[in-house]
C-alpha cells in the first residue's frame, strides 16, 4: 500500500492496541509521563534532552514532586475504594487493580511508599481503613466517617451500654441482697412437700390469710382502691364538715428573664451540639478490642485530637501512645467534687464542678467555673456530655 493506505496498515493497527492498553511499568517514565514500548525506546527516552531537562526540575526539590504523587496516589486509589467496594471487607490487590485499569493512573513507585503493603499499613495508622493480614494478602475495610452513619452508631452504642448497665445493676443489687441476708445469719427454711388427703369428700376448703398479711398489703394497694373501699364501709366519713381541705399548688409565673435565658440556652445548644466531642485534657476509657485486651476497659488521656474523630491517648498504667477512633471511646465519670470538662452541648469546652451524680437517669449536675455564666449550676447533663480533666 502507499503512503495514503499507512493508517489501515497492520503495523498501525497493532500501535493503536498497544497504545490503548496497560504496557510495561519498568518502561515508564513518571516525571515526563512518557510511556515507551520497549527497552530500546525506554533508553532513547531516557538520553534525550528533554528528559534531562525534567531531572534538573525534579532534583532541586524532590520532595515535592514525591508528596504530590503520594497525594495524587491515594486520592485515586482511595476514591476507587469508597465509589467501588464501600465498607466491604476487600482484598488491597483487588482495589489497585481495579485503580491501574485508568491508564493516566500515578504508579506506586512514584510515591513514597515501596510496596502496597507499605500504603495499607498507613492507611490502617492514619484511621482510614480497618486493615488485616492473611495468608492472601492484605485486607482492608473502608471506615465510614460520615456524621450520620457516625451518629448512629453511636446512637446504638449509647443504647446498648444503657442496657448492660441495666442489668449489671440489677445482677449487682441481688447479688449484694444475699451477702446481706448472709451476714444477718437469715436462712430461708427448706420447703416441706406433702400429700393432700381429705377424709370427707363433701368437706370444704377454707384459705385463710394471716392478718399481717393482709396488712402490709393494705398498704401498698394504691389510693384510688383504697378510697372505692372505703366508700362501702357504714363508717366512712361522709359529712361535709368532716372531709379534708383540698390543697392547691402555687403554680409559678415565668418573667420574661427566664423566656430569655431558655432561648439563648437553646441557641447556644444548636450551635455547639457536634456529632465528635473529642478534646485534648480529659480522660477517656477503651470499649473495643481491636487494639488488644491489655488496652480494653483502661483509661488514657487525650494529649492530641486529629480531624475531630481521632485522637492520640497516652495510657494512665503504661505511658503507651495509640491512636484510636472516637467510637472506640467512651468519657470517663469521676467523683463528686472532681473537676470536669463540657464536652459537647451549650457549655461545650468549659471547666466545672461534679455537683451530683443520678444513675437511674444517667446524667450529672455541674457548676460552671469558666466563661461568662461562672457560678451557674446545670443539671441533668447526660454522661457523654463531660469527661473527667487529667
């Protein structure tokens, strides 16, 4: 064919196949972007001036060029994470092949990191991912840092600890009951079986109730049953003179002083109440155990926050620093007349004073000793609004 024909060559058509598709790696060059066939090209890339010229660049600050292609590394590799897998538990492999499929894509050996394992590893330290190491490879599990999702769970957390402590309670007041009844000596007398035999079978059965029976049940019977028997009584009191006076309460009158106050509480709660409550200087306890059973139920201080939802806890026993998750955590309640921190809420980042402490509701009464309203006592604040300082 002639010049003319040199588009539809076979020749041609098999350089537009490769060109579309993924080619070798060791034969690309990530400073220019240029992508040869072969070793021979690779080399007359690698001499010509143009090259030389892009080294000079690259040399007088590498590490910016290196940061930028991290950056551009993880934002495409993380973006195919999220938009193609979700939360799913995945294989790393599985993601980076699925994110070298773009053929624009920046190649790991740009980046600061050596291999994959290396870029899972600090997706797993920065809290991004939930990472885990099998016999396959690596696996890693997107962590979903959206505020609802993360309202939610802790939501369901707050529900669930609500319900454990129920019946911890519970098992505890029993359990203290029978130590009581054991310390007074009182032991309840074995129970005595025997036959029901009646001579007459035309003979009545009678019950018959002990008269302190019936009187301790006299007493818990509510009033309103007590007052319907009473009317059938011939003795009840019936005369006008001599019923009791009804006695009505005082119903106070709210000013405008308080109108005022509830509004400007309620405004200051909108606009402090956060879905992350995280600050640096209070106290937290560990609810997971993903970081090993030496760190679960114990107490650290939080001496760095990051991006809201981390925080870095040095280890009250063992002067440990790990890096843990908001969810992971819980605030920590200390004795009355401690000194705790607001948390979240209308009074958020000020110090007070543990007034009281009412479990059946599970919130505390404070007295505020910074900001402008020092001296105020609030109450019923519930638990996950204060955490005890360091």
């Amino acid at each position: 064919m002639g010049k003319n024909g040199g588009f539809l060559t076979p020749k041609a058509i098999s350089n537009r196949i490769k060109a579309k598709g993924l080619q070798k790696l060791r034969w690309y060059c990530q400073s220019c972007q240029k992508q040869c066939r072969d070793e021979n090209g690779f080399k007359c890339h690698i001499q010509s001036e143009s090259h030389q010229r892009q080294l000079l660049l690259v040399g007088e600050n590498p590490g910016r060029y290196i940061a930028n292609y991290s950056h551009e590394f993880h934002s495409g590799f993380f973006s195919t994470l999220r938009r193609t897998f979700g939360t799913k538990r995945v294989l790393a492999n599985t993601v980076y092949c699925e994110y070298i499929k773009d053929k624009d894509h920046v190649h790991m050996n740009a980046t600061r990191w050596v291999a994959l394992a290396g870029y899972v590893r600090w997706l797993g330290s920065q809290g991004l991912c939930e990472i885990e190491q099998t016999e396959r490879g690596w696996y890693i599990t997107l962590i979903d840092k959206d505020p609802d999702s993360v309202r939610r769970e802790m939501e369901s957390e707050r529900k669930e600890k609500m319900d454990l402590d129920d019946e911890q309670r519970r098992q505890k007041l029993i359990a203290d009951q029978i130590r009581r009844d054991k310390e007074k000596g009182i032991e309840l007398p074995a129970p005595v079986y025997t036959e029901l035999v009646r001579k007459d079978e035309e003979e009545k059965v009678q019950v018959s109730f002990n008269p302190a029976v019936l009187a301790e049940k006299k007493k818990v019977l509510p009033p309103s049953i007590l007052v319907t028997n009473s009317k059938k009584q011939p003795d009840s009191l019936d005369e006008p003179d001599q019923k009791r006076p009804k006695i009505e309460t005082p119903i106070l009158k709210r000013t405008a002083l308080d109108e005022v106050r509830e509004m400007e509480e309620k405004r200051k709660e909108e606009q402090n109440l956060k879905d992350y409550w995280l600050h640096e200087g209070i106290i937290v306890k560990i609810l997971t155990l993903k970081l090993g059973e030496k760190y679960y139920k114990k107490k650290g201080v939080v001496i760095k926050v990051e991006n809201h939802y981390q925080a870095v806890i040095k280890m009250l026993e063992t002067n440990m620093k790990i890096r843990v998750d908001q969810a992971h955590v819980e605030t920590v309640i200390p004795a009355i007349g401690k000194r705790v921190l607001i948390v979240n809420g209308a009074y958020r980042g000020q110090e007070a004073m543990l007034e009281a402490i009412h479990q059946e509701s599970f919130s505390v009464d404070v007295t505020l000793l910074t900001g402008s309203m020092t001296g105020t006592r609030i109450e019923n604040m519930i638990y996950e609004d204060v955490s005890k300082l360091a």
